[in-house]
C-alpha cells in the first residue's frame, strides 16, 4: 500500500476552479478571497487538511498549512504553500508576500462565525471584509465531468445500500436498529459516515426513516415530514417504533464518497402496499418525472416549483404536499456535491435560472397527518439541452 492511498484531485480541475474564482471576484469586486470553510478549500485546492487558502485576483493563490504539511503536497496542485504553526502568522506573512494587505477581501459569511470574523478583521485591520459566498457558490454550482463522475460512484454505492433494505428488511425491527444495519452496509463500500451542510443550525445525519404513523408526525424540521427522532433533544428521523408489515416505510438516504453526496428517498412496504399509500408514492414518481421534463437551462426555479405544485394540484394531493395545509415547506429541492444541501435552493419564488452543470435533489413528497408520508427523492443533472438523471437507483416502490 502506497503512503497515501487517494489519488489527488487532477492539477486541470483545481486551476479551471480557481481561473473561474478569479472571473467572480472581478465580478463581485473583489481582491481578494481569504477560504476557511472546509469544504471550500478543499474544492479550490484538492486538500481537506488543516489549512487557510488565500487568493488574490493578480496573484496565484497561496496555502498557509498547519499540518499536515508532506499530505498536502501531495494531494494539492497548488504550488504556493507557506507552513504556519499560529493563524495569526498569516497576516504578515501576506504582507510579505504581496507587499500590502488587500483594500477588500470575501469571507463565506454563510459560515465564518462572527467571533472568527472579529478575529480575523484583528489579523487584517486595513481591509474591508465583505461577502464572498456570491462568487465562492457561483463556482462551486456548475459541476465539472470530472466532479459528475465522483458522484456517479456515490450513486453506485446508493442503489447497492437501498437493494440491501430491500434485502434485509425484516417485520419487528425498530427504525433505529434498521438504520444501523444500512448504514453499516454503506460504510463497507465507501460510505464516508459524515455529512456535509452549509448551515450552522442543521445537523446531517445518513438516514431518514419513516414508518406508518411515523410518517404522518410533522415536527420542527424545514421538512414536509419529521418522524419521532430518538429523543426530545433530537426529534427528528428514525425513532423507536417497530417496523410492521403492510405500512408504508420511506427511508431517505444520503450517501457520501470521496467528499461527493448523493440523496435519495424511495418508498419501501413488507407484503402490501395500502391502496391510498400506493397512490400517493406513484404521484410523487410522477411529479418527479413531470420536473425532469421541465428542468432545461433557462427554465428558472420559480418555473419548475409552480409545476410541481399544479402537478399536485391535478393529481388531487395539493393538501398534503410538502408538508400540512399550514405547515408546507417551500423548497422541493436543492443543489448538492461536496455538501448535501447547497445553493441554489429549489424554492418558491426562487428566480435563479437553471445552468448545464447544475445539480439538485428533487424530493416531491406528502405528509398524510397521523398516517404516513410518501415520496421520492432523486439527483438530477442540468445538460445543455434538458436533465437527467445522476441518480442510478429506480424510480420506484420496493416491496420486501
């Protein structure tokens, strides 16, 4: 076994990202960008290790590395590295570097913690600090062949995780105990465990698994369905409750490899599907197939969400979808790839328009209050002329 078991992100995609970052900053106005979330950097510079990355629009970018410096070299294209022992080196040696502190630099204010912002407007007390989420997103948004490829090997280990329930799934078995065996499995063939958002008040976890009246709990998540969760300090997802044959079961599943995410969500009965749960599971695989035909470039999202809702509408559901009459979510989708819910969120009245390269989980669902929830969720692919379909798993019920 060689040192370092992973390849490294191709030197072509790091330098096409950060020659498309520096387009953006010009565009946003600004001279700077100072990276410290995570996922960020490691999309700009191939290397998730403890590290702070710095490019100005004039100059190569530059990586201040804490540890561990002989990883990083080999798993980043980038050639500037400065190794660091203090964050507060970074400062001067910029300085150094560049002979001047830029006038304006972005931070991703979706995440930097407004304690690390005071700190680090300390470090650089002549510079403005502004947005640079805008131009971070923009980039980040338009998936490359070799980043669809990444999450095509996600999707393999997706559709063999849900052909494992499907396999396994047994009567008397709790939601939680079910969800462990899955997760377990998935973790044998890549499954990193992990999620990755971009939101400080979310927490991701690999499965969401709904069974009969379990389904039909709303609750306190941006969801159209919640479940019972584990606990009061955690009352979200699977819970405690015996999985019974004929009941509708919805288990939605995120899946994470080599850093890329896949989400699904598929319909799952032991013996007979009930005739109104059965209805309701085809109507979510129709909504899906009816936004798969919509979503072209140009078409904006606010387009795609009013189809979904009149589609609805027709197939005689609009009350029970995305959630109850007065408590409806107003997403039905989102951007995913190195974190599971990424910008642009499918949303009502969103007037983004859709790009080739784009890619979203598309997860029309219903909740039937006190009885079940239904739904699917799929990834789609924006092309130049239309969408597909990046997720491999059937479009489907299960029956066990």
């Amino acid at each position: 076994m060689k040192q370092y078991p992973f390849d490294p992100t191709p030197a072509s995609e790091i330098f096409a990202r950060i020659f498309a970052l520096k387009h953006q900053m010009d565009a946003h106005g600004l001279d700077a960008l100072f990276l410290t979330h995570k996922p960020d950097i490691y999309y700009f510079s191939g290397t998730a290790q403890d590290c702070y990355l710095y490019i100005e629009k004039d100059h190569d970018p530059t990586l201040f590395v804490k540890r561990y410096l002989p990883r990083v070299q080999h798993e980043t294209a980038i050639k500037h590295i400065e190794p660091i022992e203090s964050i507060t080196e970074i400062s001067k040696l910029i300085e150094s570097l560049f002979k001047k502190h830029p006038l304006t630099c972005g931070l991703a204010f979706d995440v930097v913690p407004i304690k690390d912002f005071y700190f680090y407007q300390h470090l650089f007390n002549s510079t403005s600090f502004v947005d640079g989420s805008p131009a971070i997103e923009a980039c980040r948004q338009i998936k490359s062949d070799w980043e669809l490829d990444q999450m095509k090997k996600a999707a393999i280990v997706s559709k063999l995780t849900f052909k494992f329930m499907e396999e396994s799934l047994t009567p008397g078995i709790s939601e939680m105990a079910f969800c462990g065996m899955f997760e377990a499995f998935s973790r044998t063939l890549g499954h990193s465990g992990k999620l990755l958002t971009r939101h400080y008040r979310s927490e991701v976890y690999p499965f969401h698994l709904l069974s009969g009246k379990s389904g039909g709990l709303p609750g306190g998540i941006d969801s159209p369905m919640c479940g019972t969760g584990v606990s009061n300090a955690y009352p979200y997802g699977a819970g405690p409750k015996l999985i019974r044959e004929n009941e509708p079961i919805l288990i939605d599943f995120g899946t994470i490899v080599d850093g890329y995410h896949i989400d699904e969500t598929r319909m799952f009965v032991m013996g007979k599907m009930p005739a109104k749960a059965k209805i309701a599971s085809l109507a979510s695989i129709e909504i899906l197939h009816t936004l798969l035909d919509k979503m072209a470039p140009g078409i904006t999202i606010a387009e795609v969400f009013e189809t979904a809702v009149d589609t609805s509408k027709k197939l005689g559901f609009e009350d029970q979808f995305l959630g109850l009459p007065d408590l409806k979510s107003n997403f039905i989708g989102h951007g995913i790839g190195l974190e599971l819910v990424e910008n642009p969120i499918f949303a009502k009245n969103r007037k983004t328009i859709l790009k080739p390269g784009m890619v979203f989980a598309i997860e029309p669902k219903f909740i039937f209050e006190h009885e079940f929830a239904a739904g699917i969720e799929s990834v789609v692919h924006i092309t130049d002329k239309g969408s597909n379909f990046l997720s491999i798993t059937e479009n489907k019920i299960f029956t066990c």
